[in-house]
C-alpha cells in the first residue's frame, strides 16, 4: 500500500479533510453558489431596456402592505389593494417573493423598451 501524503488544502482529494481545498476556497468566497448572484440582488439601471414589471391581481390582495415595505424605489403604495407605479417598478422581484397570497407577478410590459 502507497501512502499518499496529504496537501496543504489544493489537492484534488475529495471530503472535507485536509487536502480538500475547501478551507481555501471557502476563504475566498468560491463556496457560495448560485444563490448568491439572484435577481433580487442585482439593481438594473434605467435605459438598460428592462422588460419585466410587477402587475397585481386585485383579487388575491389583502393589503397587508409586504409589498411596500421591500420596495426599493418606493413604486408601490397600498389603499385598499397595492398599486404599482409601472414608471418606477425596476422589475427586480422583491415584492413577487414576499407577497403572502401570491397576488404579484412578474410580466413582459412592451411599454420599457
């Protein structure tokens, strides 16, 4: 039997042992994976020719005003139902994900090219 010595964490060894080289990696921020780089993280900027904006379904809204307070440009006021200013919407998905009833929804708008 071959003994094989152990690297000081670049080695093609698989595991989490030494020789692993996720010590150096993780280090370096590699670990994250794609959940790191979503949507919801990333600002488009105007005139980058966006096209998807939030719509509301008026039947599903309760109002709870989730929607508003995620908001990063403050596109989306709450009365009895949420609007969203489509003028100001960046598209970006914030307010899809934290909707409890799902009433938002990212569409195509022709209208943002």
């Amino acid at each position: 039997m071959i003994k094989m010595p152990r690297g000081d964490g670049t080695g093609p060894i698989w595991g989490g042992g030494p020789g692993s080289g996720r010590g150096r990696r993780m280090g370096r921020g590699m670990g994250r994976g794609i959940w790191s780089i979503t949507p919801s993280n990333i600002t488009p900027q105007p005139g980058q020719g966006q096209q998807l904006k939030a719509f509301v379904d008026e039947g599903k809204c309760i109002a709870c005003g989730a929607c508003a307070r995620v908001c990063r440009t403050g596109a989306i006021t709450v009365d009895n139902v949420a609007k969203i200013d489509l003028n100001r919407c960046i598209g970006c998905g914030d307010c899809v994900r934290v909707c409890p009833t799902e009433a938002i929804t990212l569409k195509e708008y022709p209208g943002n090219k």
